[in-house]
C-alpha cells in the first residue's frame, strides 16, 4: 500500500514510518503535493555463493558428449 506523507508530518514520525517501511510499506514524501522522495524496506543482498563446493564428489562420464543412440534421439525429436 502506497501512502503519500507530507515533509513535515514526515520529519515528526519518522521512527513510525521508518517501522512501516520495514514491514513492506511503501511511503512517498511530498513537498506542497509534489512527491520527491520515497521510503521503502531495503531487501538484503543475496548471498555469494561459492563455486567449486562439489569438486571431486562425482565424475562425468568419459562419454558425456558421445552423440544419442538413435532411439533416445528420434524420441527427443518427435520421430516414431
């Protein structure tokens, strides 16, 4: 829900609308009516994740990119 604040109201409360920021709410500011700035909850960074974690846990096939036997091939391409 998107609530329209003026600039004074807004320096008066601005603990209760910095909670309701934090709770998902979406606040614009306005100066004589006109919006010029808008309060919102801040979403965290996504964890970096780390690569290399399953090295040496399993092992590709030496034939991996060996082309289909014709049966599974026809069958992904709709033939028979």
């Amino acid at each position: 829900m998107k609530q329209v604040i003026n600039i004074y109201e807004a320096k008066t409360h601005l603990s209760r609308l910095a909670d309701e920021a934090a709770q998902g709410a979406d606040i614009v500011i306005a100066r004589a009516g006109k919006p010029i700035a808008r309060l919102c909850r801040i979403q965290p960074k996504a964890k970096k994740r780390k690569l290399g974690i399953l090295d040496g846990r399993f092992k590709i096939p030496e034939d991996f990119n060996a082309p289909l036997p014709d049966e599974v091939l026809a069958a992904f391409e709709g033939i028979g």
